[in-house]
C-alpha cells in the first residue's frame, strides 16, 4: 500500500492526543503515514489540501461545521449532525461519526451498557451523539438529559427529535426527560425520594484541564448513580471519577472513548482489526502521555 496522507482538523487544535493513537493504530495494521495536524482558521479555504488527504478526523469547531462542504454523509452521522471521521476517494469527502461507538465499546469494556436508567449531561455535540447512540443501541430507553438552564430550549429540541425518532421506530415505552441542573440537584437533595440512575455520562467540557478540581454535577447526584462515564480524558482522573470512586460506583474515563473512537475510523478507512491488548495498552500509553504532558 502506498504511503497513505492523513490528518487531524480544527481551530484552535493545540495539544491532541490524536497523532500518537494514530500513529500507532497505522503501525499496529502495517500501513505507512505521513500524519499532519492540520488548524485551520477558515474551514472553507482549506478544503482543496483536505481533498488531497487520504482520510482525515475531525475535532472541535468543526464537527458540524464540516457538514455542508462533505460530498456525501453516512445516514448515522447526518442524523447526529456531527463529523469526526472522512474517508477520502478521489478528492470526493464521504463523513461519518465514531464517537458513539468509541463510548459503547469503552463501557463495553467494563461491562457496562446503555440499559436501565441513563443520565445524560450535556446537550451540546458530543451529548447529541451519545444520546443518538442511547436510542439506537437500546429499545424503548430510560434518558434523563440534564443541562444549563440557557441551553433548556436546545435540549428540548433534542429530545423531541429522539423521541421522534424512537415512535418511527416502533417504540412505544420510552422515557425521556429533560432537566436543568438545579432541577437535578433538587431531586437529588436530602429528604428527597431518590433518584436512582445505573449510568451516568459526562458529556461536557467541565473537568477538563486546567479546571480539574470542577465536576458538572454535586456529589449528592453522584452517589445516585451505579456507574459513572466521563468523557474528558485529560486529566486521567477527573473530580467528577474521583467522587463515583468514592461513592463505590463503576468509573470510566474518557481516553478509552477517544481510542476505541480512532479504531472505528480505522475500520471504516481499512476494514482494519486489532488485538484487545494492543489496544489496551494504547489507552495506557496515551494516557501516561497526557499526563507527562499536563501533569
């Protein structure tokens, strides 16, 4: 196989972990790259060197962004309204989303899945796709998506899309539900009855680095929940894993989303498969990374 051109996209991109996951997943499948990470300040302007490329992902501004300027966009990715892989076949882009995969197989991982009762944090990208992936992956799901009061109306929207989409299905017992944060926290006062959730996932930002002393929800709602997915991966340990490890529930971060998210890209640009504990030890590595880098 010829050397193969590929690339990370955004603005501002600054540190990704993207070049080492996939560096090694060409090496690990013997395929020879050349990786560039590509920021690009106007998307548009940029498209000539992408249809250049042999595949390319896609990060933060322009996930959606991307979408108008694909030739073709797989039925999945359209409905989630987000991006993150391109396959490129003669300079024509075809766009595709991994990220809920990426979350499934990491909770896969540690026997966990989107049964019972989820709570969703978050209505931007990154919850749209999770919360596609809920819908798709489970009949008649239990999904309480739990945001900032400014952004209830867009969560709403999101629900009633969900929703429209389970009855086309078929699906007649779902349950969706959307709540603020202080709505959250409330029910998950004292003296309240309880609220019991057996999933809950991260979707925002909050956590990240350097903020890493933050946690999107209080503990109170944390010691609700019998497993707890964040997908901020940086640092390895968030505020928000350290109080589910305290509280005794299941604790998932959020580097195994972003590998097992790069190894469905591969799979879609190479049909590519890899062993389970060449892929464990990515994450390992990948992390140990990020933490010599940010300590």
């Amino acid at each position: 196989m010829k050397t193969q051109r590929a690339a990370v996209i955004g603005h501002p991109i600054g540190h990704t972990m993207s070049p080492l996951i996939q560096k090694r997943l060409f090496a690990l499948g013997g395929i020879p790259l050349e990786y560039e990470v590509l920021d690009l300040p106007d998307l548009e302007a940029g498209l000539p060197r992408l249809r250049g490329l042999d595949c390319f992902n896609v990060t933060i501004p322009y996930k959606s962004a991307i979408l108008p300027f694909l030739d073709e966009v797989d039925p999945q990715a359209a409905r989630f309204g987000s991006v993150n892989t391109v396959k490129v076949e003669g300079g024509r882009l075809t766009g595709y989303t991994t990220d809920g995969a990426g979350c499934r197989k990491a909770l896969e991982n540690h026997g966990l899945d989107f049964s019972g009762r989820v709570l969703l944090l978050g209505n931007g990208g990154a919850a749209r796709a999770l919360a596609f992936e809920i819908a798709q992956e489970r009949k008649d799901p239990d999904l309480t998506i739990a945001c900032r009061k400014n952004s209830q109306p867009k969560a709403v929207a999101l629900g009633e899309e969900l929703a429209a989409f389970l009855r086309q299905r078929g699906d007649r017992d779902f349950r969706i539900e959307i709540q603020t944060y202080e709505e959250l926290e409330g029910l998950c006062g004292c003296g309240v009855p309880k609220p019991e959730y057996d999933l809950l996932l991260n979707a925002t930002s909050v956590g990240m680095y350097p903020h890493a002393g933050e946690s999107p929800v209080s503990a109170q709602v944390v010691g609700r929940c019998k497993a707890v997915f964040d997908a901020v991966y940086n640092p390895g340990e968030t505020e928000l894993l350290r109080l589910a490890k305290e509280a005794g529930a299941v604790a998932v971060g959020g580097m195994e989303m972003l590998v097992y998210q790069a190894v469905a890209a591969h799979e879609i640009w190479y049909g590519s498969k890899f062993r389970g504990e060449d892929l464990e030890a990515l994450c390992r590595e990948a992390q140990a990374e990020t933490e010599r880098l940010f300590g």
